[in-house]
C-alpha cells in the first residue's frame, strides 16, 4: 500500500477508541494513513504491543515511552520492566517515548520527571532507538537534559509543538525534529506555532494529529474525536503557512518520517 500520510502521534489505545479502534485503523489506511501509536505508560505500551502482535496490520507502529506526567511511577523495578519489555517487543516499537518533561500541571515532580527523562534517553542510545519527545513549561531544563546526551538530538522529535519562534530555534540548533499538530489550524491560540513553523525548514517538520485529541478547529463539521484522517487539514494548514502547495509538505513530511522511524 502507497501510503500518503503517517500520522506520528495517535493515542489509539486511550477509551475513545474502545468502540471501534479495529475500524479506525482499517479506514486510515484505507485513506493512506500510516499509523504510530503513542505509548504513554506500561498498560498503553502493553495494549499498543499486544493489538499489534494480535492484528498484524500492516504499516502501523508503535512508540514505548512513559509520559512526563507519570514520572512519578519511575523507579529502579520499574526501568528493568520497561527496558525488558522494549526488548521482547522491539519489532513493532519504532520508537521510545513519550517522554520529556511537563511544568505545566505537574502531576510529577520535577525530580521525577528529570530522572525518568534522563534514564529514557540513555535507554535510546543503548537501544538505538529514535525518540518521540513532549515538552510543556520546561524549556530550560529540557534543553539542559539533551545537551547531556547530545548523540540522541538528531535523533529526537518534538511531537506537539506549540512553543514560540525562539524555542523553535533552540530545538533546531540541537538537531531535533519537530511535530506539528491540529493545533496549528485553532486560530485562538496558534500565533506562536504559526510564527515557529515559518522558522522551521521542511526537512525538519513532520505531522502528527495527537487523536483523540487536538481536532482541526478550522475545519467545519468534524467531530470532536480526532482521527488520523485529519492529518490532511494539518498539511494544508502549514502549506497555507509556508506559502507552498499541500503536496510538497505531504511528500517532505512522509518522507522525513520514513528516514527518521526507519520505515
């Protein structure tokens, strides 16, 4: 199958997808829709791993991380399964993440959640593995914690992006790729993003949708689920932006995640 699109984020195995997961999966790759699925903690890397093994489908992934906002579960018993884990499922985990850093609610400390970070990107060098990466109100010391491990940067996406112009530049000086989102199309809060994602050269973009999360608000009539699907309006968002034509950010952004998941 020709693919148009990989949608780099979906939280495929959260609830809002229980009723009928097997059918979105099957409809986006109807419409050209490559999948990586966001794992978030062990009960989602496990759900992401196990439907993979089970479903087989094929051109969907998975990414095995644990979320900033669960650091708080990161202990030593708990980086030997998570370690022992990627190795028994390393055929279908593209990826480590998500993980990073969040001040914005702080449902982990900043201790915990430094530590966790830190612990997951030397895991990335030790597997060789790229990273998918989130980061809100903690710009510093996110940066901080990369330039310590500075081999896994050119190897590390910053998925949802929404920061300013200068943070932007920052994770680019580093080497990083960055994720963009339906975030870009909400007019109410995209004044940032829209100023960054002019900075950010296409080779370093790729395109997400975050589903459930994150729908196109530009867009009439969509449901408030996210699905994969979107991740059109995403690109004619940044083409609109960038002053280029929608097939010239699908082509570039297919083709960096390809290269960049090893796909």
């Amino acid at each position: 199958m020709d693919l148009k699109y990989i949608d780099i984020g979906i939280n495929l195995m959260g609830k809002q997808f229980a009723s009928d997961r097997d059918k979105v999966v099957e409809e986006s790759l109807e419409k050209g829709v490559g999948l990586i699925i966001t794992g978030t903690d062990m009960r989602s890397n496990k759900d992401a791993a196990s439907y993979l093994k089970a479903k087989r489908p094929e051109n969907v992934w998975c990414t095995c991380g644990l979320h900033p906002h669960n650091a708080d579960r990161w202990n030593p018993d708990y980086k030997r399964d998570f370690t022992e884990f990627i190795r028994k499922n390393k055929e279908n985990i593209v990826a480590l993440g998500e993980a990073g850093l969040d001040y914005d609610r702080m449902f982990s400390t900043k201790d915990n959640q430094q530590k966790c970070f830190s612990d997951i990107l030397e895991l990335a060098v030790e597997m060789d593995l790229p990273l998918f990466l989130h980061e809100r109100d903690a710009g510093r010391d996110f940066i901080k914690l990369m330039k310590e491990h500075p081999s896994v940067c050119s190897r590390s996406v910053v998925h949802c992006f929404t920061g300013s112009k200068d943070m932007a530049r920052q994770y680019l000086q580093l080497g990083c790729y960055i994720g963009i989102t339906g975030w870009i199309c909400d007019d109410r809060r995209n004044h940032d993003a829209v100023e960054a994602v002019k900075l950010i050269p296409m080779e370093r973009l790729m395109i997400e949708t975050d589903a459930p999360y994150l729908t196109p608000r530009n867009i009439k009539g969509l449901s408030s689920r996210n699905v994969p699907w979107n991740i059109a309006y995403v690109a004619q968002k940044i083409a609109e932006i960038k002053k280029t034509d929608t097939e010239e950010v699908r082509r570039i952004t297919l083709q960096n995640t390809k290269k960049f998941f090893g796909l």
